[in-house]
C-alpha cells in the first residue's frame, strides 16, 4: 500500500479550481473614436435639403424647357404631378434660388391647384420674379390673390403680408402695392382688426417712394387715430433735425435723428475691429444745417497698441456744402502719416422727409439737391 502510494503520488496533487472563467467577448470590429475640432463640424449646406425625386424633377424640368419639344407642358405636367407636397416645394424654392423664375412659375401654379400658396410663398415668387425683371408676372400673382379671395389680416398671415408688402415694393409695383392695401382694408384691416405699427410703417414708406404722399399719410393718421397715438409728441433741442433709420424701423427700436451740420460715416457691420478691411465700403450721413453746410470727422487707427501717439492713425476731416442746389461733399484736410486708402462711398443725404443714395468712388462729388430724392419716411 506504500508503495502503491509512493508510485502514484499525483493524487495528492491540488486540484483545479472547479469554478467556470467568465468567458471573454472577441470582437469583430475595431473601434475608433473620432474627436478634434473635425467632430464639430456641421453639415456643409445649411438649409437646404433635396431629396432624390426632387433632383430629379429639378434635372427634368431643366431638360424639358431647353430641349422645348412639342408637349412640353404635358411632359411638365406629368414631372409634377408624381411630387409630394414637400418636394413639390423644395423643387419651387431650388428653381427660384437658381433663378428660372419661367419654371418656378410652372411649379408654383401646380403647387396652389394642389394644395394651395400662403402669403409667404407669394411673397418668395414675388421677389424672386422682381429680381428677374418679370414685373408684369407680379402684378399677375397680386391679381390672382385677389380674385382667390384676397387677404385675411390675422396674426396666422401677419407674417406672410408683411413679407409680401416689402417684395413688392422692392419690385417697384405701385399699383400692386395699392391693390395689397385695399384688400386688407375689405377684410378689415384698420377697423375689426387691430393695424400693426411695423405693417403700417413698411407700407406708408413704400407708398411714400411711390409718390402716393396722400394715402401714406391717411394710413398712418388712421393708425395713430385707432391706437390713441395721435397726441404723441417728441420733443427735440433747438436746431435743425432730421429723422433717419437704417432701413429697419420697427416700433420697439428708438427713432433716430441727426443734428443739421452733422456728417456721420458707418462703415459695415462688425463683430470685432479684427475683421475691419481698410477697403471697406463707407456711408456718410449728411445733414445740412439752416446755412446749407455740414462737416464730420473719421478717425483710424490699428484699433490696438500706442502707434497713434506717434502719428500712425489716418483722421479724415469731410465737408458738404449747397451751392445753386448742388451739395459738395469733399475731403476738407487729413492728419496723421497713413494714406487714404481706396474704397467706395455711399452718401445718404438727409433732406426733410427723404434722403438721397449715391454712389462716391472718387474723392470729391457733387449732389443735385432735390432731385430723385427716395423718401425715408422722416
């Protein structure tokens, strides 16, 4: 028995732990874990989503209208008629972003047979249609709106008939304009519902550039009549004041006013002076007092540091001056060693109720006071 213990001693040997190891997971893939500034990035066009069908109607269109065969607006048709409402108008907008205002038009009227046009969409053809110079096919879109029913002023389209009231002035369509009023007036505008103040303003000035003088000005005083507004009074120091705006008056912004003989330069708008460009166009706001003069001051510098102690800075002395109904706006005298450098001008003169815009590349320019002056509404 000892010996039999002796030769076989692997008994006495411990045993494996009989408890089962967690079974390990093989993986078939490799992770990898993007960061850096790259994760940041957003998609490369913001806005502006296409899908297939919409692409491809945009391509057929395109096709149909160049190639021009015989059933071209059957083939049109056909092209359409197989879209959703969603592509339907992202075709619409994508015809208008490219400017094939003669296709859109298309779309569009198969858009409003379909599932009808709100006045935002209106107002998009009509911008759109004025920047290619298709004034008659404005009028046109105006004259369908009225005979669909006309306008209905409530908060749903406020946003859509203020939209449409600032395309059509800018396409310069007086009548139009006019015929926008009357249909707000027959569905109420002014008496059962309430006018805004930012509606009435961008109509009585687009009026008012229009010559309508008399109508702009019934617009406002049944305004100010309807909102109790009538006995506001601004009070101003003595002088010569005239009211301006960089075209976006609003109620809830303040008004502006300049003192005559003032001459005020705005460059463009900046979040910082890192991104100022010596080259940058520059307006000047000229504001002639009782005598016919006015002169402003433009100083420049690196915007950093203490080089301008040592004359490093550019500081730009302008006059203007009425002769014979002719304003003068030059470069009186310039101090400090950095040149004038080269850059276009914009003078806004103000006159009364109106200001003047023209274009000044030169260093001295003459301005016929009086004439095609574009009314601010001041």
């Amino acid at each position: 028995m000892a010996s039999s213990l002796h030769q076989n001693p692997t008994f006495l040997k411990p045993q494996p732990s009989l408890t089962p190891k967690p079974a390990t997971t093989r993986r078939n893939y490799i992770p990898v874990r993007c960061g850096g500034p790259r994760s940041q990035r957003g998609p490369l066009i913001k806005g502006r989503f296409l899908s297939i069908e919409a692409i491809q109607a945009i391509q057929t269109l395109k096709r149909i209208n160049r190639i021009n065969p015989p059933n071209q607006i059957q083939l049109l048709s056909n092209t359409l008629t197989r879209l959703i409402k969603s592509d339907l108008v992202a075709t619409l907008k994508e015809l208008l972003r490219q400017q094939h205002c003669t296709l859109a038009l298309r779309v569009f009227s198969a858009v409003r047979s379909e599932y009808g046009a709100d006045l935002s969409l209106y107002a998009e053809m009509v911008q759109a249609l004025g920047n290619c110079n298709m004034s008659e096919d404005v009028d046109r879109l105006i004259e369908e709106i009225e005979t669909e029913g006309g306008i209905q002023c409530d908060e749903v389209q406020r946003k859509g008939i203020l939209n449409l009231i600032k395309a059509v002035v800018c396409a310069q369509r007086r009548e139009s304009t006019v015929r926008i009023y009357e249909m707000m007036k027959r569905s109420g505008w002014g008496s059962s519902v309430e006018p805004d103040e930012y509606v009435v303003r961008v109509l009585s000035n687009g009026l008012k550039g229009f010559g309508e003088e008399e109508l702009a000005l019934h617009i406002q005083n049944d305004t100010t009549r309807n909102q109790g507004l009538d006995k506001l009074e601004i009070t101003l120091p003595k002088g010569t004041w005239l009211g301006f705006d960089f075209n976006d008056s609003h109620p809830d912004l303040p008004a502006l006013y300049l003192k005559g003989g003032s001459i005020i330069p705005v460059g463009l708008p900046l979040q910082h002076v890192g991104e100022a460009n010596p080259s940058d166009e520059l307006t000047l706001l000229v504001a002639l007092d009782e005598y016919g003069k006015a002169e402003g001051f433009l100083f420049k510098d690196d915007g950093d540091g203490y080089e301008f102690t040592k004359g490093n800075y550019l500081l730009t002395h302008y006059v203007a001056e009425l002769q014979s109904s002719v304003v003068t706006v030059s470069v009186h005298k310039t101090e400090g060693s950095w040149k004038r450098p080269k850059r276009r001008f914009h003078i806004q003169l103000l006159l009364g109720g109106g200001a003047m815009r023209v274009k000044v590349p030169a260093k001295k320019q003459q301005v016929r006071a009086g004439k095609s002056v574009k009314s601010n509404g001041r």
